[in-house]
C-alpha cells in the first residue's frame, strides 16, 4: 500500500515588501516541509486558501517557510475532515 501524498501544482506566495527576493527561496523550504509532514489520504484540491500568516522581523527563510507549511498542513487536515472523498480505491481480494 502507498502512503497518502501530498502534491501541489501551483504555490502562490504573496510576502511583504522587501522578501520578494526571498520567494524562491522560501517556497523550496516550505516544500521540504511539506515533504516531511505527514497527511491524513491522499485527495485533490481545486484550491486551499490559507490563512494569513504574521511575520515578525528578522526571521530567517527556515522559519517562514515551517510556519507557511504548517498552515497548510492545517488547512490540508480541516478540509479532508470537512469534504474530501478519498480517491484511493479499496479492492477486495
């Protein structure tokens, strides 16, 4: 048996001015996390907003991008618990 994944297609990212040369670097990050955190099924979103997140100054790239991935981890969670129907198929033998 496969364990769930999580894929994303398109990440948009909107920083506070001053870290737009930071939003590769960040988005990488947060997929690492992503990577690393485990999730309930696998499932298709259309889209998953995430909340805002509050930046406090001076925090390094590791930092905003294990927040950023937590939340949507968060809102990963909140949404197969809400209305995912899982895609795995389950065959009897």
């Amino acid at each position: 048996s496969h364990n769930p994944q999580l894929s994303i297609e398109t990440l948009n990212l909107r920083l506070p001015n001053g870290l737009e040369g930071r939003a590769n670097g960040i988005a990488r990050q947060v997929a690492t996390h992503l990577s690393k955190l485990p999730v309930p099924q696998s499932g298709t979103f259309a889209s998953l907003d995430v909340p805002r997140i509050t930046l406090h100054g001076g925090e390094a790239d590791g930092v905003i991008a294990h927040r950023i991935a937590q939340a949507i981890q968060t809102q990963v969670n909140r949404s197969v618990a809400e209305n995912i129907t899982p895609t795995r198929v389950n065959h009897a033998d």
